[in-house]
C-alpha cells in the first residue's frame, strides 16, 4: 500500500480475531486444486498467516513468503508459524505496487480480501503479474459489501453497511470489490481468466455470537470508527447504537448472514 492507501479497518484486535479464523479452506477453496508440492508462493496481504501458513503446507517442499504493508499483524503470523513448527515460511513488511522479487520468481501470486482496500487495485495486478512465472496464477478472491444480506431486517445494520460503504470510499478504496474483480485483472491485461464466486455465512449460535461480537466492537472501538467519527460520517452515539444492533442480531435465535465473494485465477 502506498502512503495514500488506508486500511479501513486498521488492526485492532477485532480486526485480527475475524483474520485469524481464516483458512485455506474457508477462504481459498477456488485456489487449493491448483496447488501441487514444490511451488513457490507469494500471499500478498498476509495478515496473521492462517491462511499463508495452509498454503505453505499444500506446496511443501516449496516456498512461501507472505507479505504485509505494516509489521503489526506479522508478530502474530510468526506465533502462528512456530505453533505449526513451520521454519520455511518468510513474513514481512511489503509493498504491493513495489514488490521485492523478480520477475517471475513465483508460481503462484495470491490475495485474500486486499484489492478492495487500495486505491489503485490494477496497479497492484500488474505487479502481481510481474513477479509471476509465465503460465503461473494470480489469485484474488475479496468480498462485495453490497451484496451482504442478513436476517431479521434492522436498520441499524443497514446503517452499518451504508457507514462502511462511506468509510471506504472516503479512503478511495472499493467495499463492492467482489464484483469488479473481472474488470480489474482484465484492466490489468490478463486475458485468461476463471471467475468463480463463494460465501461465508454466519447462523450458528456460536456463529453469530463471534460475527456480531467483532463487528459490535470493531465498530466502535476500532480504526473504522475512528475515521467515521474524524470526518464526521457517524458520532459515537451513532456507532453505539450500530453495535447494539449487531448484538441484537446475534441474540437472535433466527438470526443469518452472508457475505458473497468474487474470486478470479487470472493465467500469466
């Protein structure tokens, strides 16, 4: 990310309790038949490792280096890698549009939940591309915020979802990525191209008591309420009133989310 880049979410610990239950498996799945031992990878946007390190394993005795634009989140994924006793894998702080690699050092160039958070998301593919073998893939897979849907009805919710929308727009990101991941890698001169789409959804009790705990918190407490009270888009009654929302949600033995994902492998 460029200085002019915001993640909208920051790094609060809400944020990275939701990052740290992804896996390859629920975050991926569109990639993994790909994946055969001995590749190299790059997982771009790594946060706490969960799903770099799952990747790590399908490629052993290949390479894997993830990637992140701050330091914060890399502690964690190092945590995460000396639990697993993975000594392979390489974390650290980098740049998107200005990655350390060569041309065509990785097989597969991979990220999860990153293009909608930059203000120039064709810029990043063609970096990916550059450092991705020919006939290797560019993986990105991101969610589509105005496609969320969720059961019963609140306005409070609805009241999140238009927030976050003005949030990350007001940081030129694109919260509705999932839908114009197609238009992005072919803007970023990809021809070949499988589009696919998936979803996560939260029904369980102990689902929605997770998804609407973090999103109780993360609205109030995290770097998206401090940009949305800063440029004045909702006052600190405003975002307590949000969360109580999510914790009526949660309470509710009724209670659904889903979130739809566009997905792309663009061949190099």
């Amino acid at each position: 990310m460029t200085p002019r880049d915001t993640y909208t979410h920051g790094h609060h610990e809400s944020v990275l309790r939701s990052h740290q239950w992804r896996t390859a498996a629920n975050s991926a799945a569109y990639l993994l038949p790909h994946l055969s031992p001995g590749m190299r990878v790059l997982d771009v946007g790594c946060g706490p490792g969960t799903v770099t390190l799952d990747l790590a394993e399908l490629v052993t005795p290949g390479t894997t280096v993830g990637v992140d634009a701050v330091p914060e989140p890399l502690d964690a994924a190092r945590v995460n890698a000396q639990r697993r006793g993975d000594e392979r894998t390489e974390f650290r702080v980098g740049d998107v549009y200005d990655l350390e690699a060569d041309d065509g050092e990785f097989d597969v160039v991979h990220a999860h939940q990153v293009l909608q958070h930059l203000t120039r998301p064709v810029a990043a593919l063609r970096e990916m591309r550059r450092v991705c073998r020919a006939g290797g893939l560019v993986a990105a897979r991101d969610a589509d915020y105005a496609a969320m849907v969720w059961y019963p009805a609140d306005p409070r919710l609805d009241d999140w979802l238009t927030l976050y929308q003005a949030v990350a727009r007001s940081n030129d990101a694109e919260p509705d990525a999932g839908r114009r991941l197609l238009s992005w890698v072919h803007a970023a001169g990809f021809e070949d191209v499988t589009c696919s789409a998936s979803t996560w959804c939260y029904a369980s009790a102990d689902e929605r008591a997770w998804w609407g705990g973090l999103w109780a918190d993360r609205v109030t407490g995290s770097a998206l309420a401090d940009q949305a009270r800063s440029r004045g888009l909702a006052s600190s009654a405003e975002l307590e009133r949000i969360a109580d929302g999510w914790r009526a949600w949660a309470a509710h033995p009724d209670g659904w989310f889903a979130i739809p994902h566009g997905e792309v492998l663009a061949r190099c």
